[in-house]
C-alpha cells in the first residue's frame, strides 16, 4: 500500500511516507531509525543495546506484522527528520492511539505537531477515525505540552515500575493490587475535538 500524505507547515511543504515491508531492506532507514531510537531512549518503556538488526527485527514484528499500526516518515526535501503513528484501531468506537512520535533531527521547529495534525485529518478522511488517543510518560514534559496544545487532555494515569529483562531495563505496569509508590507514569490522554488547532499553527 503506498500512501503519501501531503502536509503544509508555514511556508513549505513536505510529506509523510507510510513506511511498508520494503522498507526494512533500506538499510540507511533502519539505520537512521535505530539511531533515533537510541537518542531517544528516555522517552521509551524499554532501554536496551540497538542494532541495525534489532530495529530491522523490530520494523518487521512490531511495525509490518501488527495489522493495527501504521508508521509514517516524516519528508522534507528528501531528508527524513522523524517519524509519526497510528497504533490499536477500535472501528466500534472508531478510535485509535497517536503512536511512536519521534523527532529524529532538530531542524524545522514545530513540525511535529503539525505532523501529528495532517496525520489525525488523514485518519478522519480516509479511515473514518473519530477519536484519538496517547499514551506518554510522565517525566515527558516537553510532549507534554505538545499534544496540550493539540487538544489532548489528561483522562488517567497508569502507575510504572522498572523491572530487568533478559534484553535491558523496561518500565511495566504496576500491578493493580499491589499499591506501590512509584514516580513515574504513563499519561493517558484523549483529544478534545472542539479546541484542535490548525494545521498551519505548528
């Protein structure tokens, strides 16, 4: 399935790629990917050694082989700066999560947010999604205050807890019966539709 949304930020253009199975061929992609995601561990559940062969096995298991997430690049000029998701579609209530928000490059202040706008207008055009939804950690503040300034609004907190697994460290839910004091968390949050913002803002 080729896809290709084409977004407008200020005074240029660009484009978002869903990426598809020949994608984890490329190996300069997967390169560039599995170094986004090592600059970025903190903002992930899991820490762990990233290699070109683990994000390749990571692409393929967790990104083509998942029939409810979509994983889009982020174009300007043909230079790749992040990428952006759709994950977990619920078509009864036709809901779905804003997922793996990466800024991989510091140019072009702002085009994130604007990413993620084009990215919900595709959903509501072309799939019909009507609500969205993230999931965010706590000690994030600067996504945080990003998808506030979406319309996304805080509806509930899951409580994290960091445990050793074969592969690296990893934050895991706490168990609900067991009242454990932890400092960290995931933010569940919901978009407001009334207060979303135009495309051309961020």
């Amino acid at each position: 399935m080729n896809v290709v949304i084409d977004c407008n930020f200020t005074n240029f253009k660009y484009k978002l790629f869903l990426l598809t199975a020949d994608c984890s061929h490329d190996k300069n992609l997967m390169e560039l990917i599995g170094r986004w995601r090592k600059e970025n561990e903190i903002w992930f559940l899991s820490q762990f050694e990233v290699t070109t062969e683990r994000t390749i096995k990571w692409f393929r298991e967790n990104v083509i082989e998942t029939p409810d997430r979509l994983l889009f690049i982020i174009d300007v000029d043909n230079k790749y700066i992040g990428h952006v998701g759709l994950f977990r579609f619920d078509f009864e209530s036709m809901m779905c999560e804003i997922d793996n928000i990466v800024r991989g490059e510091p140019e072009y202040a702002g085009i994130m947010g604007n990413a993620v706008l084009h990215l919900m207008d595709w959903g509501k055009t072309n799939i019909g999604i009507k609500n969205y939804s993230l999931k965010v950690l706590s000690n994030n503040e600067r996504a945080i205050r990003l998808y506030k300034r979406l319309g996304f609004i805080e509806i509930s907190r899951i409580p994290l807890i960091q445990v050793q697994r074969k592969e690296g460290l990893e934050w895991v839910e706490a168990p609900k019966e067991h009242d454990i004091e932890t400092d960290r968390y995931y933010i569940v949050m919901k978009l407001v539709p009334r207060i979303i913002r135009s495309q051309n803002e961020y």
